[in-house]
C-alpha cells in the first residue's frame, strides 16, 4: 500500500531512532551478526540523507550503548569500527547534504581510532547549516541522569548553582543533549524490529515523545517505512498533558 501523501508543515523537528535487529535479520539469513551491522550502516546513510531531505532538524541514532559491552568481544570490536569506516566513506555526502554531525555519550571511554573518526566527523562537518546528525555512542540515559545530578551537587557545593533554583530546564542544561538547544527532546521516536521499550535510551528526553514501533529489522528499513511512521506521528494529537480544542 502506498504511503499517504505527509504534511509538510507537521515533520517532526527532532526524531530519534533505536536501531534494532541487525542480530535477528542476519541470524534469519544465515549470515554472522557482523553482517547484519554492516548492512545496518548501509540503511544509516540512506535514513540520513532521506530525513534531512524531508525537512527534519535533527536526527538521533543510538548507536552504541553503555550495556553493549557486554556482548561478545569479537561483535564489539566490529562494532568500534564501523564508525571509523562510516565517517570514511560517507563524509563527501554528509558535507553535499549539508548535515552536521555531533556524537554524545561517555566518549573517553571510546577506543582511540574510533574517538577520533567520531572527532573529525564533528570538526570536517561544524561549518554546516542543515541537519543535526546526533549519535547516541557509548550512551546511557540513567549514568547521564547520575553524572547531571553529580554536576549539580558539585555546583550547588560550591557555591555556583542555587538548589532552590533548579528547575526542569537546569536539569535539561546538564543532560548530553544540552548542545541540542530547544531542539533537545524528540517529538517521535522510532524503534524497529518489534520490540517495544526504551533501553535506557532518552529517558529524560522522551517525556512527551510519540513513540512508534516497526516490526521492519533496521537493516531493512528504508525511507518509505520512515515515511509510514512520520504518517503515523502526523495521525497522533499531541496534547503534552493538555487538552485541544
């Protein structure tokens, strides 16, 4: 069935995306995990270009999170290096859709090359003016929600930060997102693969967020299924604890 036809005054500013069943779509083939993550990279560049072309500010992919060390050694290795080959071969085209890239999460912990690929991506790309790339690497929402409280108890001690004064948008100001600016809290979210919870992703951030599940494995998501869920976004009446007329 073909896509409805989407409001283009109604795309959402901000969308964020759990990247999930690149395991599933590749063990259904027969093929490692790795190759599923590496075809996942793939939809990456495709989702990208088709987000800044529909008018999205800002796009955040979770790409890595702080209980993926977990997994196999061999499986996270891979996965440290993807983005030093994403940035390799997919720079000329971030810098021609004039997208800004910017990763957030516990970056020193990172291995060297893949810190400084995530670095030079920021750097090769500061100048433009389009959308917001935003990776989601190394990240957790509840050790970001512990070292924003630490920082404000820090500040508090000495003397810098008011308690009585802070507030939801003080709090907001010391969450990895704060170079976001008002564009910080995603209007939808996105999970593929048919599991439907947060995974420690946003949790500050998602307060208001539409959340829409796809059974589609990321690494065959394609713009038409981002397409079908902004549609479904567009369906939905945002009321943010209020009411509408």
């Amino acid at each position: 069935m073909a896509n409805q036809p989407l409001d283009p005054t109604r795309i959402p500013a901000h969308v964020a995306i759990i990247m999930d069943g690149n395991g599933r779509w590749a063990k259904a083939r027969h093929l490692p995990r790795v190759a599923g993550h590496k075809q996942g990279m793939e939809v990456v560049k495709t989702i990208t270009k088709a987000a800044s072309r529909l008018g999205v500010k800002v796009l955040t992919l979770y790409a890595f999170s702080t209980e993926n060390w977990k997994r196999p050694t061999s499986e996270v290795s891979y996965l440290m290096r993807l983005p030093v080959d994403f940035f390799g071969t997919f720079m000329p085209e971030l810098i021609a859709e004039n997208v800004r890239v910017q990763v957030m999460g516990e970056l020193d912990a990172l291995p060297a090359k893949t810190l400084k690929a995530a670095e030079d991506a920021m750097t090769d790309t500061a100048q433009n003016t389009g959308m917001i790339l935003n990776f989601a690497l190394n990240y957790g929402a509840r050790d970001e929600l512990v070292q924003a409280a630490r920082t404000m108890a820090h500040e508090a001690k000495s003397g810098q930060l008011d308690p009585d004064q802070i507030d939801a948008q003080v709090v907001a100001d010391h969450l990895m997102t704060r170079h976001l600016g008002a564009l910080a809290d995603p209007d939808l979210l996105i999970r593929s693969s048919g599991e439907e919870r947060l995974s420690n992703f946003l949790l500050w951030q998602l307060a208001y967020s539409e959340l829409v599940f796809t059974d589609t494995y990321w690494p065959d998501f394609t713009g038409a299924v981002l397409e079908r869920c902004i549609a479904e976004y567009q369906a939905r009446d945002r009321r943010f604890g209020g009411l509408t007329s």
